[in-house]
C-alpha cells in the first residue's frame, strides 16, 4: 500500500478562496447558505464547492499556471477546466463569452 502525500498550493487556494469571497459578496443568497453551512456544520463552504465558474476575459491563465493551475483535458459543457493535480482543490471553469451580472 503506498501514501499519496497532498500537496500544498497556497497561492491556488488563496486564489480560489478571494473567488469564492467575491461571489458570496455579491450573492446575499449565497452568503446566507455559507453563514448556515459554518454555523451547521463548523465546515466552511469552500470545503463544500465542486467548481468555480469565472469570466474567461477576466482570468489570465499564464497567473493560473504560475500558481499550480493546469489546463485539464475535460471539457465542461465547451468551457475550459483549470485543476490543480496533486491538490484537493476544487476545479475552475473559465467561461468564454459576456458574463451577465448586474451593477
């Protein structure tokens, strides 16, 4: 039997973790589910995420790579997945196109 030792990606998780901040920020809904899960369960949601989506234009992949982020060969409804191999980080998927937020 052999051990698999996790890696430590810190720059990727804190990435992922300001991610994550900014959506709930902006997702009162979402914010509320987060608060619930911590209170409920002493887990934080980002232990609960499958995978992050973000607006390719706004994410540069060369920062990615540079953290530890690869691009998988997976495709994801024709959007790019970003993983980090040897983590236990959840995938990002950059989709392409116009996001539709509200200001």
């Amino acid at each position: 039997m052999s051990l698999f030792d996790w890696g430590l990606f810190a720059d990727a998780e804190s990435f992922l973790q300001k991610s994550l901040n900014g959506l709930l920020s902006r997702n009162s809904a979402a914010e509320r589910v987060a608060f619930e899960i911590q209170q409920g369960t002493s887990t934080s949601i980002f232990d609960w995420v499958d995978h992050l989506t973000l607006p390719a234009e706004k994410v540069d992949t060369d920062e990615l790579a540079k953290m530890g982020f690869e691009e998988q060969k997976k495709i994801w409804n024709g959007e790019a997945v970003f993983g980090v191999q040897g983590s236990t980080l959840f995938p990002l998927i950059l989709k392409s196109g116009r996001s539709k937020t509200k200001n």
